[in-house]
C-alpha cells in the first residue's frame, strides 16, 4: 500500500472514529444512555449512519463517474455524433434510494433517447 493509499486509510479511521462520537453524543442528547440501552438500539443506530454514509459515497461515486462522461457520443443505431447530457435519476440500492446523474444523449437523426456508458 502506498503512502497516499495510507493516508486516505487513516483520514477514513479518524473520520469514522468522529462519527461514532457524533453519534453517542446525540444518543446521549435523546436519553438513550438514561438507562443500560439495548444493544439492538445501539445497533439501527449505527446501521442508520452506516446507510447515509454509503448513500453520500455512491451519490458522489455516480458525480464522479457522470462527469467523466463526453460531451459528444455515437449513437447506438446510426453511429452519428450526439450531444450528450446528464438528469437526475433515482436509484434504489441497498442503503436506500439515491439520486444520481445518469448520463443521456438524444439523436435527432433517429428521434431517439439513449443513455450513454460514462
């Protein structure tokens, strides 16, 4: 592993390591430590933070794959070159639903919509 790749491992620890203190001092806000909780409690907890934190990746894994997408691309059945762009589209994954930009382009030749490989 190079030291970059150490680096990003480390900052996701600490970040993680955040987020559980986070989520224990609003636990503790909400009276959930008032009494011995039960560990299920804690757990949806985690898992709920486990979901918005694997929405929020995806989200921007999809920002990132949509802008490395060309602003020209072939169409499916003439081949001739189209515009392309991006909408909005909602996924529904395993944490939940997610909006994404999905990548789009429209063939005027052909009168035809098609969603282009990013």
């Amino acid at each position: 592993m190079d030291a970059a790749q150490l680096g990003r491992e480390r900052e996701k620890s600490e970040l993680l390591a955040r987020l559980a203190e986070l989520l224990v001092e609003e636990q503790r806000a909400a009276g959930v430590f008032d009494s011995t909780p039960h560990f299920s409690t804690l757990e949806r907890a985690g898992l709920a933070v486990g979901h918005a934190a694997a929405t929020a990746c995806v989200v921007r894994a999809a920002r990132e794959s949509a802008a490395e997408s060309p602003a020209e691309v072939a169409c499916p059945t003439c081949g001739r070159a189209c515009l392309g762009g991006h909408q909005v589209r909602t996924l529904h994954g395993l944490a939940g639903p997610v909006e994404v930009l999905e990548p789009v382009a429209h063939c005027p030749a052909c009168r035809r919509d098609f969603f282009p490989s990013a």
